[in-house]
C-alpha cells in the first residue's frame, strides 16, 4: 500500500501557492485494507474514503472506461494492478497529473511542470473530450489567481470543439454547473470564467443568456447579481443558483427599476417593495457596484432616511389601513428627496 498527494493541491504547491485541500490516491490496496486501516468509504461510483484523523479524501488508484453520456457516463476500475501513472493519465489537464510521494518527491509523467512553467493547460490524454464537465472545469480554473494568466494548448482546443459538437453539455446536472460556476465565483478572477465561457463557445446549453461580462462586488452572490444585470437578468435561469443569490438579485433589479422611474408615488411604492429595514445590510454592499456609482449618494441618503422611519404605530392600525399608512410614513420621510 502506497500513497501519493496527487492534483490540484500538488499544482499549487509547486507555483508556490497553499493549496485548501489536499486529494491523494492509494496504490496497491483494496477496499477491505482501507477499512482496516480506520479510513470511512463514501464513495457512490469508486472507492473514495475520508481519513480517520484529517478527514482528507484517499482514493484507490483508478482507470475509467466511457460508457455513457455526461460526467458520470463512466465504468471504474481499481484493484492491486493499477499503477500511479495509470490513475494519473485518467486526469484532465497535466498539470493536475502530477504526484508527490511520501518524501516529497514529484512524480511527473505526462510533464506537468513543463505547462507549469510555460502557462499551459494541455491535456493528458486523447480521453480529455470524453468528460464534457472538462471544458466548464478550465474556465473555472481560470478564474483562480494563480491560473488566471494560463493559456490553452492548441491541440486541446480541437478536444474542445469535439465536446461542444457532441451536445453532451446538456448532459450534464443543473447542480454540478452551478457547483463549477459557484467555486468560479468565489475566486478572485471570476470574470476570467465567464470569458472563457464565451471566448471557447461553451455557453449553449446553460450559459445561452451570456452576452457580457461585469463581476463587481466583493462576495460570490453580489458577482452573480451584476453578471445578471449586464445580461438583463436573463442569465442562467436553469440553474439552482441559492435564495441568498436570488434575493440580491432581485434587490438590484429593484434599485435599478427604483432609479428608472420618474413618478413619485411609484417610487414610493417601490421603496416599500425593497424592503430597506429587511435588507439594508444587502443595499449596502451594492455601494461596490460601479453601475451604481453616480447614483450612490442618493441612494444612500434614501435608505439611511427609511431606516430612520419609526413603523411600530402600525401595530395599533387597522389591517386594511395599514398599507396606507405606511405609504404615508414613507412620504413624509422621503418627500423632500424623492
């Protein structure tokens, strides 16, 4: 039994970054032997197993046959005979196909360090175009500062095209697009991934609403909201993007219908609608949005101005008057401003 650091965290390591996690593979064990040894299987379609101390993932070393469609279109196969190496050129680009041995050696046989230093993601091998979550995977990385710079390999591109004709985007889960364009999110270079999307063709089947570009914000769900704006709101609609995200999506829109209108007890309306008490901690943020600076000033003093409205007289009104009395509370706050 032999085990190896193997991908992303072996990749950073070497272009001196501190890697999150750290993913490692076992050579020459069994299932049984992982057990034994205290490791907890939670792997549905391979033998993957939690550390009993660190809780890291430990892999069996595998090979993958396709036999379907999609991502999850494969048959595995792991026993005592499978190598280092073979588990390795089973991996999308090569310089994820790198692998550190207990004593810190690199084991390196597809030249991962070369793309490393060259700023290349090249393929492993010729099976690259069997996964098509490939293709959502590299603009992912790519939103990752540490990657954001590399370029692709010429060759790989024509696998790209290979997975982008064979329509199997569309196979692939809601969920697992969103996980790839939520880690996007949450990286520096987020604007990097949907460049990607749109410079490689990868937008049809989930991305068609991707038409612009504009990721402002400091948190992943303020990105999103401004990517939606500069697309219409139109961006994405399958995707099972959080209620945290759409609640500041729709804030936004708000705010912008808010600016938008010229008659007074429209806005007024549309003040009650935003709900400033509930989400000022949201409205706030959106002072980071450039879209929004011209007119931040006076968004501000409104907001400030609600949060200063007193509404616990209400409480003694009756329920069909209520509505109108906090029209009423509204316009003598905002009156002079709006």
């Amino acid at each position: 039994m032999k085990v190896f650091q193997v991908g992303g965290s072996v990749r950073d390591e070497l272009l001196g970054v501190e890697p999150k996690d750290r993913d490692w593979v076992v050579v020459n064990s069994s299932p049984k032997e992982m057990e034994k040894n205290g490791f907890k299987p939670i792997g549905k379609d391979f033998p993957v197993f939690l550390h009993p101390e660190t809780n890291e993932e430990y892999a069996l070393a595998r090979t993958e046959r396709k036999s379907g469609v999609g991502y999850k279109g494969f048959e595995f196969y792991f026993d005592s005979s499978v190598t280092l190496e073979d588990d390795l050129k089973r991996r999308d680009f090569t310089i994820n196909s790198i692998a550190k041995d207990e004593h810190g050696n690199i084991i390196d046989p597809f030249e991962g360090r070369l793309d490393l230093k060259n700023k290349i993601f090249k393929h492993t091998s010729p099976a690259f175009e069997e996964d098509p979550l490939r293709v959502l995977r590299f603009a992912r990385f790519k939103a990752y500062e540490q990657l954001h710079d590399f370029n692709l390999d010429e060759e790989t591109e024509v696998y790209f095209e290979k997975i982008i004709t064979s329509k199997e985007l569309k196979d692939l889960s809601p969920e697992r697009v969103w996980m790839e364009t939520n880690k996007a999110l949450e990286s520096k270079f987020s604007n990097k991934f949907f460049k990607a999307l749109i410079d490689y063709h990868i937008t049809d089947p989930w991305f068609v609403g991707l038409k612009n570009i504009s990721c402002d914000g400091d948190l992943p769900g303020l990105k999103w909201a401004d990517m939606q704006r500069i697309n219409n709101f139109k961006l994405s609609a399958s995707l099972p993007s959080p209620n945290s995200f759409l609640k500041i999506q729709e804030s936004l829109k708000q705010v912008i219908d808010f600016i938008a209108l010229k008659d007074k007890s429209e806005k007024l309306k549309l003040v009650e609608k935003i709900n400033v008490h509930r989400n000022y901690e949201i409205l706030m943020h959106f002072k980071k949005y450039s879209s929004l600076n011209e007119h931040w000033e006076y968004l501000e003093k409104i907001f400030k101005l609600v949060m200063t409205i007193d509404f616990s007289a209400l409480s003694n009104a009756d329920a069909s008057e209520v509505s109108h009395q906090k029209q009423l509370l509204y316009y003598e706050a905002l009156q002079e401003i709006i």
